[in-house]
C-alpha cells in the first residue's frame, strides 16, 4: 500500500463511515469505541467530546500550571 491511500493512524484521529443501502453513520473513536446515528452533527458531537459520552472511564486532564508574572 502506498502512502498515498494509507490510513491515518493516532490518538486524535476520528472516523465516519457511512453503512451501505442506508441513512446510518458509524462515528469510530482513536479509542475503538463506535457510535451510530442518522444525525452526523450528533455524530460529530459525539466524537470530539472524547472522552464524555463513549460510556468507557474517562481520564483525567491535569489542570494547566499557572505561572506567576511579574508587573
């Protein structure tokens, strides 16, 4: 397989496929984690509040580091 046609691969890499011969999408999550609709706004609102909503537990984001500046 050639670069060209090979699959993107990473941790913030989504997907949407289309199932044949009907009006559903498949959201797939960087996580493996698959989400069906006919709304792809829902969809896509599934798949970019990763990880809210993929029913797996959830990481915690370390808050940001607050830097003292000097006035």
């Amino acid at each position: 397989m050639s670069e060209r046609v090979a699959m993107l691969r990473g941790e913030n890499v989504v997907r949407i496929h289309w199932k044949l011969g009907t009006d559903v999408l498949v959201g797939v999550c960087h996580c493996g984690a698959e989400h069906e609709s006919e709304d792809p706004v829902e969809l896509w609102d599934w798949l970019l509040a990763h990880p809210v909503g993929h029913g797996g537990p959830s990481v915690p984001v370390a808050p940001p580091e607050r830097v003292a500046v000097a006035v």
